[in-house]
C-alpha cells in the first residue's frame, strides 16, 4: 500500500500577516518576496516541500483585501478561488483577540468551502505564551477548525508541527514533482520579484505599489549571468525617487538585487537596472499582462 502523501496547499490571510515569510521558512529557501508593506505577493506562487512521507505543495496567494482597482480585483480573485481547488486551507492570521473587518470577511469566505482549514496564529514571538489561549479561543467561536497551530514563522518556532498536522490531511498518491523541484516559477520571475522586493524595501513610502519589475534579457555569457531589468513606475516623481539623487538609490537597489540573485543562480550576475514610467499600469489590462498578471483573472473568470 503507498504510504506517500501529496497534496496542495493554499496560504491565506490579510496583507502582511507573515504567509510568504512562512512559506520561505517550510521550504527551506526564499522563493516569495517580503516587506513590511502590505500586498507583496501578486501572483500565486507555488513551491513544493518534499519529505520522506510526503509532498506539500504550497501556493502562497496574495492577501484577501478590498479591491481599489483591477491589480486588487485580480488578487483578491485569485486567493478566494484558490479555496476550492486545494486540499488544504492554512488561514494565517496575528495573535490578538480582536476579529476586524477583513478577518470577518475571510471568515465568511471559508464557511463556504468544504477544505479542512488550520487556523495558524503566527508571530506568536511577540505576545506571552499564557496570551495565545484566548486568542485560539476568539478565533474558535467563529468556525469550526480542523487544526490550531500557534508558530513564530520569523523564527522557525512550531514550524515542524504545522507540517505534521497539514500531513494528515492529505490524501494518498504519488508526487506531484520531482524531490528536487522547489518551485515551478520561471526564473525571470523569480528574478523580477527579488529586485521588485529590493526597491520595496529601499524605497520611502512615497512609492506604494504603483511599481512592478519586467525582465528584458537574462542571458549566460560564459561565467556571467547578464540580466537588463526594467522598474516600471506610474508618476515622474516617482521615477526621481526610485533613481536618487545622483542614480544613489538605483544603485542600492541593483547592488541589492545582485547579490540575491547571485546567491540564488550560484553565479556571477551583471545587473543593469533602467526605470520608465507607465501611467496607471494597475489599471490597464495589456500592461497587467505585461507584468505576468492574468487579465482574465480579474472579472471571476472560471
């Protein structure tokens, strides 16, 4: 009898609870950008956590929000839809005894699918142990969970045990990649995403998310990975911004970039970064496309 699991699961929760963080630590390896600024991720990122008694699939969605234009339908589309189609829900969510508005929401989305949904308290670094009871308690009168698991996805605490409860949960059968398959992003993509990540991180809040980042070229060139990057913005202050007094912050922000990028390809990268500006970018269909959005996504498309 196949004693092997596989199985996929979804990461859902509010803008910033920590889901791409976590989903780095399970792997092992950093696939998913963070920031401190809500609605990194864009895109559903899948990453695969192979071990002896199974394999997880993981598929990081962005945070389920309110929509202010069609970049925000298109996430809030893909996480909400993603619910049906897994084996597993993680709904992550901060430690606090205070269920808000958008926690509510979610909460309504997941008394609508019939997926078993583990409620991860995560952060649980910055609250006293004796505090998580009540928090697992206000979320327990909400719905009904098939697991409750508190971890601190920063520092790896409790992480192992997630791992074994999203384990029984799966249903029996072969592997769905291959053990040494991380992830199946392209690695244009992944590219794209850590520079995105490096301007995030660098920039002052005057630059929201009205950036996204195209790859021109990415080509081997004996020893050297030669990559041409492009950081599309929506305003001409902006663009001012983002190059720096004296091309300072486009500076930081390759010499950033390359060296995660070089970490990750094992090479040598010559990085070349260039900036335009792209009027409304997060409302335009064709240029959403561009950036490796799907269009179709946005209108609930099945």
């Amino acid at each position: 009898m196949n004693q092997f699991k596989s199985g996929f699961v979804t990461l859902i929760g509010r803008p910033n609870v920590g889901k791409s963080t976590l989903m780095n630590r399970l792997i092992g390896q950093k696939i998913a950008i963070t920031s401190n600024k809500p609605q990194t991720t864009r895109n559903r990122i899948q990453t695969v956590l192979t071990l002896e008694e199974g394999q997880i699939v993981f598929l990081d969605t962005p945070g389920i929000h309110k929509a202010k234009n069609k970049l925000g339908d298109y996430m809030v589309n893909v996480a909400e839809r993603t619910l049906n189609e897994v084996d597993v829900v993680l709904w992550l969510v901060e430690p606090s005894d205070f269920i808000g508005a958008g926690e509510k929401h979610i909460i309504e989305q997941l008394r609508k699918t019939k997926t078993p949904v583990i409620l991860v308290i995560n952060k649980t670094d910055t609250v006293k142990k004796e505090e998580l009871l009540g928090f697992i308690d206000t979320y327990r009168k909400e719905m009904e969970f098939a697991e409750v698991v508190p971890v601190s996805a920063l520092k790896g605490d409790n992480t192992d045990t997630l791992v074994q409860q999203i384990m029984k949960y799966l249903p029996y059968g072969p592997a769905f990649y291959d053990e040494d398959t991380i992830t199946d992003q392209p690695m244009r993509q992944i590219v794209a995403e850590l520079i995105r990540e490096k301007a995030l991180r660098l920039l002052s809040d005057e630059i929201p998310h009205g950036i996204a980042v195209s790859i021109e070229s990415m080509k081997d060139q004996g020893k050297v990975c030669h990559i041409d990057a492009t950081i599309c913005c929506e305003r001409d202050s902006h663009k001012g911004i983002i190059i720096g007094k004296g091309g300072q912050m486009l500076k930081k922000i390759g010499s950033a970039a390359r060296f995660e990028i070089e970490k990750m390809l094992e090479q040598q990268v010559n990085l070349q970064l260039w900036v335009k500006v792209k009027k409304d970018w997060r409302d335009s269909d064709f240029l959403l496309k561009n950036f490796g959005y799907n269009p179709k996504d946005m209108d609930g498309y099945e």
